[in-house]
C-alpha cells in the first residue's frame, strides 16, 4: 500500500494582513535598493538552498530569470573554497566581466543578496549600498517571511 502525500496546491493560501504587510516591506526593500544604485539592472534574493525569494530589476534588464541560478551557484562555490582553505565564512562574491558585474553578499540566515550592474558601477558604493540593505534584509527577512516568500511569487519588473 502506498501513503497518500498531500499534494501541494497550485493557488497558495491567501496571505494574511500581516504577511502581505511584509511582503510588501520587503518588495519595498529591494525595489528602493535597486533605484537608489547607479549602474545596477537587477537585484535578487537567493535562499541557502538556491530558491528565488525576491527579485526586481530595471526596465533595461535583460530577460533572464538566471540571476537566481547563478547566484546560488557562485556562493556554494564560493564556500565550498572557503571551507577547502578553511577561510571562514563567506562575506561577498564578486564576478567581473567585460560588460558587467555580479556581486553576491551574504545575508545573515544564509541567504544571498545578489545584483547585477554595469561594469562602470563603481564598486564602492555598490559594496557599500549592499552591506546596508543587508543589515536591513537580515532584520526584515524572518523565518515566517522566507516561508511565505517561498510559498508566492515575489518578482517584480
């Protein structure tokens, strides 16, 4: 005999005052985060095991949904050299290339910040302008906040 597993539905459960209330704190978090950076197109929040928790970006971003991926990835890689060279934690990755830059910081429950720029961003103020919102997100980005993020869409254009 087989076990019946619940199936989990395709319409989540309508989020209270209270979640949305948070959620939509959060929303607010990235989207003034990303207007407030020069050069950046797109900024995501990536939980530990890879899912997308949040993201938006600028209407000249490219149409790609990889930034979770790809940030997901550079930080385990990130810290599986960390642990091999037994560095410590892992505070901030940065990937440069001839047209861009794609910098992930670390959020404090394990999730990542990650935000794509433009290549003449300067690195400063980008390192800078994440390490504040990072403070912020650890504070807002609560277990029951992660849980409903994972649960409904959150990306925004």
């Amino acid at each position: 005999m087989h076990e019946h597993t619940p199936r989990r539905t395709t319409h989540p459960v309508p989020l209270s005052r209270a979640a949305a209330a948070q959620v939509r704190e959060f929303r607010w978090i990235l989207r003034r985060f990303l207007d407030d950076l020069p050069g950046a197109f797109d900024v995501a929040v990536v939980s530990s095991d890879g899912l997308l928790l949040g993201r938006t970006c600028a209407a000249t971003a490219p149409e790609s949904t990889l930034i979770a991926p790809l940030a997901g990835g550079l930080a385990a890689l990130a810290q599986a050299a960390s642990a091999l060279n037994h560095s410590g934690p892992v505070e901030r990755t940065i990937l440069e290339m001839e047209h861009g830059i794609l910098a992930i910081v670390s959020i404090s429950d394990g999730s990542v910040l990650a935000v794509a720029a433009n290549s003449s961003s300067d690195r400063a103020v980008l390192g800078y302008q994440m390490t504040r919102v990072v403070r912020r997100m650890g504070r807002v980005l609560t277990p029951e906040l992660r849980s409903t993020l994972r649960d409904h869409a959150v990306s925004e254009a």
